[in-house]
C-alpha cells in the first residue's frame, strides 16, 4: 500500500460563495463524509493547512491583482470580475490557505514522508488567470505548485494532467511558452461556451510548441472515448516526456450525472482514469504524484468518487 496524504481543513467551507452555486462548502463537506464512511481517514497522513508565503503567489499572479483581490474579499464585496465568482470577507484567505496547503502536500512528497497526495481544497484554480479570477478560481493552485517545484526542488520536467471537464485555461497560459511543463488537458467542447479555450490547435508558444496538449471531447460522450484518448494520446505522449513528477487537476464534474456538463464519464471510469494516471507516475515520477480538487458538482456523487479516487491513491482494493 502507498503512503498517502490527504490535505483537508475546515477552513476551507469559509468561502462562502451563497445560495444556489455550485462550487459549495458542501462539496468538501460530502468528500470528507465519503473518505470517513469509506474507512480511508486511518490510512491517510492528514495534511493540516498554513498560508502560502507570498512569493509563491506571485510567482504566477501579478501583485496588483493579489493586492485588489484581497481589498475586494475584505470589502465585503460579493462578486469578483465576473458574475460567477462570488467571494466573501474570508474568501481571499481561504484561498491562500489552498495555496499553502498544496505546497506542502508537494513538499512531503519530495521529501518521501508521502509517496503521493489528494489536496481536497476549495476555491479550486486552473481558470485563474495572471490578473484575472474566472470560473469560480482566484489563483492558480496547480501552476503555483508546479513552481515551487520546480524553483525549491530543482524538478526540471513536469507533467500537468488536467480531466477536468473545462479547459484549464489558467494553467494552459502560465506555461505555454515553456518546454519543462507538459500541459495536457481533456475538457467537454463546446462546453456551455466556457472558458472557449483549449481547441486542438493549441500546442504551446515559441520554445513551448509540443508541450501543450488539448483533447476536446464532445457532450454525450463517456468512458469508451476517454479510454481512447489515453491509450493512444495521452500515455505515449507522457512515455516521450518521462515526467519526474506528476501533478493532476481532478475534477469529477465530467461525471455522467453531473449537471454542469454533457460528458458521460462514469464511476468506474474516473477510477480507470486514475489507475492510468498512477502507473504514469510509478514509471516515470518514483511514485511522485501530488491530486489537486478543481471541479465535479454532484453532492451525491462526489462521496464515492473521492473514495475511489484515494483508494486508488492508496494502490488500495476497490
């Protein structure tokens, strides 16, 4: 069995994002109930939360947009950009505890006090864009790890796997012009117009061109086609880049009974996914592969997909 840490921290439910949206307290609420009634707490190495230093914020996002993300959460101002993103007076803390909850996680992997991790934190972030919050994200927790990887454990390729059903655009454009991150993204398109990023013919910038990867898929389709483009895309792209580490944007919301998209991806299929994902990282990362919670909706599917989703982090029996 591998040893796994769970981030998790009731500080997270503080962002409160009010009635009727999706991106819930209740979310993690139902993901810890689902990890407790499964029997997983005992065998995890929980991950106690602390605030990101700011220079690894800023490694990302721009100050002025840190500096007016903050004023706004303190203000007591409700939205923030666009309609979708609704903050409160605790959001922007909570979002800096995302952060250095996961840097952490990343840490004690690297350090072997954990071979792999599942970071359950709220907001999520791989729409966050260098001074722009989108799409329920305020900063970009996927490629802020990826940077500390990189600047304090001098990591010089990794891989970036996103099965979330929207486009990460935020991760997409932070390292598009580089060739020391893989970013490789399936995603719904056309997915309610949302991000409108991630078409076929974005493969990175300059010195980048080849490390970005996006696999559009249409509403309606299920495990079958995401079996597909693992096998003959994603894995032989992974196989050329041998990663040393491996971090993944995990969302559940491509689930066929999630109603934020069409896709028809079923249970057993995100465990599918995942198994795939976990012999990438035995053979190429020694194991070294660090889950981060981006989307998935469904407060009845999502105690079981996290079960799952650990177990499988576990190398436990399903």
């Amino acid at each position: 069995m591998k040893k796994t840490g769970l981030l998790y921290d009731e500080r997270y439910l503080n962002h409160n994002t009010g009635l009727y949206h999706p991106e819930t307290p209740d979310r993690l609420r139902v993901i810890y109930k689902g990890l407790t009634e499964a029997g997983l707490l005992p065998k995890l190495k929980l991950i106690p939360a602390r605030p990101a230093e700011m220079k690894w914020v800023e490694s990302v996002h721009d100050k002025a947009y840190i500096k007016r993300f903050r004023e706004l959460s303190l203000s007591g101002e409700r939205t923030f950009d666009y309609p979708d993103n609704q903050i409160c007076t605790e959001t922007f803390d909570t979002a800096i505890l995302a952060v250095g909850g996961i840097l952490d996680a990343v840490r004690l992997v690297m350090t072997g006090d954990v071979d792999n991790a599942f970071c359950a934190v709220r907001p999520p972030g791989h729409h966050a864009e260098y001074d722009k919050a989108m799409g329920f994200c305020y900063f970009g927790n996927v490629a802020i790890a990826v940077r500390y990887l990189m600047s304090e454990w001098d990591i010089k390729q990794v891989g970036i796997i996103d099965f979330d059903v929207h486009h990460g655009n935020g991760t997409q454009h932070v390292f598009e012009e580089e060739a020391s991150v893989f970013y490789y993204s399936i995603h719904e398109h056309p997915s309610f117009a949302f991000p409108g990023t991630g078409r076929v013919f974005e493969k990175g910038v300059g010195l980048g061109t080849g490390f970005t990867r996006n696999y559009p898929v249409l509403p309606g389709q299920g495990d079958k086609e995401y079996e597909k483009i693992f096998e003959t895309d994603l894995l032989p792209m992974f196989d050329q880049f041998k990663p040393e580490v491996i971090i993944v944007s995990t969302g559940f919301d491509a689930h066929m009974d999630d109603a934020i998209s069409g896709i028809k991806v079923s249970t057993e299929g995100f465990t599918w996914i995942m198994q795939r994902i976990m012999e990438l990282a035995d053979k190429y990362s020694n194991g070294r592969l660090v889950s981060v919670l981006e989307g998935g909706y469904s407060l009845t599917r999502l105690p079981e997909l996290a079960a799952n989703h650990v177990k499988t982090l576990l190398n436990d029996s399903l």
